[in-house]
C-alpha cells in the first residue's frame, strides 16, 4: 500500500513538473498509454494523479476524451495573481505575527544573501531565493490553508512564468522589494509586511501587462 502511494506521488510530481515547465503545453492531451511509458508506470497511478492535477486546475478531464493540459491564456495569467496577492499578503502579515526569534534570524540571512547578490549576472541565484523566501512566510504564518493555497498558485505562477518567457516576458529582479519585506516581518510589522508584498508581487503583473501591452501594439501593424 505504501508502494502504491508513493508511486502516486511520484506521478504527480513528474507529470505537474512536466506541465508547470511547459514541456507539457496548454492544450496537450494526455493519453493514459503514453503517460505510463512515458514515467513507467500502470494506468492506475496515472489515472489518480489526473484526477489530483484536474482538482489543482492544471487538466481538465473530458468524458470519453482522457485529460488535456489546461488551456493557458491572459485571463488566466490575472485570475491567479488576483487570488495569489491576497494569499501572500496573508502570509506575510501573519509571518510578522508569529515568526519565532529563530526564523526571523532566518530571513536576515536571505536578506544579506541579496544585498550580496549581483542580479544581473546571477539571476537563477535570485530566483531561488526569491522562491524560498516566499516559501518560508508562507511556512512561518502557522496557517496550513493559506500556506497550501499558496503552493498552488506558486505552480500556477511558474507554468505561466515559462509558458510566456518563450514570448517575450521580462522580469526585474526586485531585490529592494524582497528587503522591505522581510524587514517588515522581522521587525514585527504585519501592515507593512502585507503592503510590500502587494507591491512586490504588483510588480510581476506589471511585466505581464507590459509585454501583454507591446504585443497588441505590434499587431496593429500586421
């Protein structure tokens, strides 16, 4: 039995880390005989980690038709920043609230490993710190349904991250936005720590508005 789940889970994580990266893309079907060549694997696990993937949004399951990767478009891109900003905000304020002393002293150590950070030429580097930061607020607010909305929204953040990366997306590093967050939560200020995470995660959607933007203007010239 234990065999059997941790399959499950195996199949979950492959296939979601296919779809989130694209190498999956929106609109893909997927075939149940494909997929068990393709992670080695039954129909049975398969099956189950469809049925888990569909409840998170990232397929859909037709009758009679299997699964097909979720579609991906604009409105989907503001849908999950709409509901992951407040989740965030949540995270971030309750973080100032209930951070112990000793994961406080955590996130000054991510915040001197950005003010050492060059960006520009390490930008996978500020990525993972960015996502590790986020990814302890969401631990340190001590609420396991905010932390777990999070989690899904951060997939669905990264899908749409690679899918429009391939089209043009630029994102800035936002080292100054990350350090006025993570003073705020370390000095005990949850207003302020909410705040600068509205305005640190506005900023991505800015970069999709952006692009968003250039390619509408581009087309008027078609």
């Amino acid at each position: 039995m234990q065999n059997k789940y941790k399959n499950k889970i195996s199949i979950i994580q492959q296939l979601s880390g296919d779809i989130i990266t694209c190498q999956l893309k929106p609109g893909t079907q997927i075939r149940e005989a494909q997929a068990c060549a393709r992670y080695r694997t039954s129909r049975t696990p398969v099956r189950e980690a469809l049925v888990e993937l569909a409840a998170k949004g990232f397929v859909i399951l037709e009758q009679n038709k299997g699964a097909i990767v979720a579609p991906l478009d604009t409105a989907t891109v503001f849908a999950v920043f709409e509901a992951r900003i407040p989740a965030e905000k949540a995270a971030a304020s309750l973080s100032a609230v209930r951070a112990t002393g000793h994961e406080r002293q955590a996130l000054e150590v991510y915040k001197q490993e950005l003010l050492e950070l060059d960006p520009d030429r390490d930008a996978d580097n500020y990525f993972a710190i960015d996502r590790a930061i986020h990814q302890a607020l969401s631990n340190f607010s001590r609420n396991p349904y905010i932390a777990s909305q999070i989690e899904n929204l951060r997939d669905h953040t990264a899908r749409c991250w690679h899918y429009y990366k391939e089209r043009g997306l630029r994102e800035e590093a936002d080292i100054d936005g990350l350090v006025t967050i993570l003073d705020a939560v370390i000095s005990n200020d949850p207003q302020a720590a909410a705040e600068a995470m509205r305005i640190h995660l506005g900023g991505y959607v800015s970069a999709y508005r952006e692009m968003l933007t250039e390619q509408i203007e581009t087309l008027k010239w078609v």
